[in-house]
C-alpha cells in the first residue's frame, strides 16, 4: 500500500513524523481527506483530532489549530499545540474543560470572553477524546 509521510510540528518541536496510508484532518472549510498524490494545498486548521491511519488502524493526535500544508507525497501540520494519546494529561485537561464551562455559563452574565473560553473547551474535549477517555 502506497504512504504519505507525515509531520506534526509545534513550536515544541516534532509531535509526529511517520509514513501514513490517509491523513484526515478538520480544515475550517470541512473536512479533509488526504491520500498519497493529494494535489497540492494550503489550509488553516480547526481544533480537533487529526486521524492517522496506518498498520489498518486509525491513530489520533490533538491538534490545535495552525495550517496544514498538503503536497502529493507529504503532509506537514505546523501546530500552536498537539498530543499524541500518552503525551496527554486527562486530569489537566478536564480541569480545562470544567474551567471553560464555567467560563461560558458566567459568560451569560458578564460579557467576559466567550469566544476564548469556547476555544479552551474544544481544546480540553479534543484531548479528553485523543486520550481515549
Ligand atoms: P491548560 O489550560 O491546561 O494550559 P490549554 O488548552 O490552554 O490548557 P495550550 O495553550 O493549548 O493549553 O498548550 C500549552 C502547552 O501545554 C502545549 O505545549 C500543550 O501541548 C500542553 N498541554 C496543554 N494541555 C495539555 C494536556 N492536557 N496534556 C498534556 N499537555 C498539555
């Protein structure tokens, strides 16, 4: 079966480097789907789980937001952040989370920023997921 390589790179440094069947991935025009000699393209990214599929098996990574580059035989994710599964601290995430929800219900009331803490909790969900919890 013919492969892609992938590279997930934050200002951390490589997240993620390997030869990979498909690569789906949330751009914020809808959802890509990438396979080896995908035409060339350029697309911001959402928050979300990128799917990695190789050995028949789908593999997560969370990742927030940035750009993915496609060319037909590589796939380069520049990230502000991502996880794989083990890299992911659940509790820390759902200490996130809960502290978003409780930012958007106040939010209601005083007009603090709804649209940062909607952001923060798409993060903390996107790891509670990638983290198979
Ligand atoms: P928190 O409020 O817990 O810091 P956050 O969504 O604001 O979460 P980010 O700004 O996206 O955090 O990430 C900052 C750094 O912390 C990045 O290096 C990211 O990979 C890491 N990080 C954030 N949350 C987690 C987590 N639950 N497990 C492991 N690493 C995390």
């Amino acid at each position: 079966m013919s492969t892609i390589n992938v590279n997930v790179v934050t200002p951390d440094g490589a997240v993620y480097d390997g030869d990979v069947e498909m690569v789906s991935a949330r751009s914020q025009n809808g959802e890509l789907g990438i396979l080896p000699g995908h035409i060339p393209l350029v697309a911001p990214l959402s928050v979300g789980a990128v799917r990695l599929k190789y050995e028949s098996k789908i593999h997560l990574v969370a990742v927030n937001g940035g750009f993915v580059e496609v060319r037909p035989d590589s796939v380069t994710i520049l990230a502000e952040s991502a996880e794989t599964p083990s890299q992911i601290d659940v509790e820390r995430a759902r200490r996130a989370k809960e502290r978003a929800e409780d930012r958007i219900e106040r939010a209601k009331q005083e007009e603090i920023d709804y649209q940062r803490a909607r952001l923060a909790l798409k993060r903390a969900v996107t790891r509670i997921e990638v983290a198979g919890e």
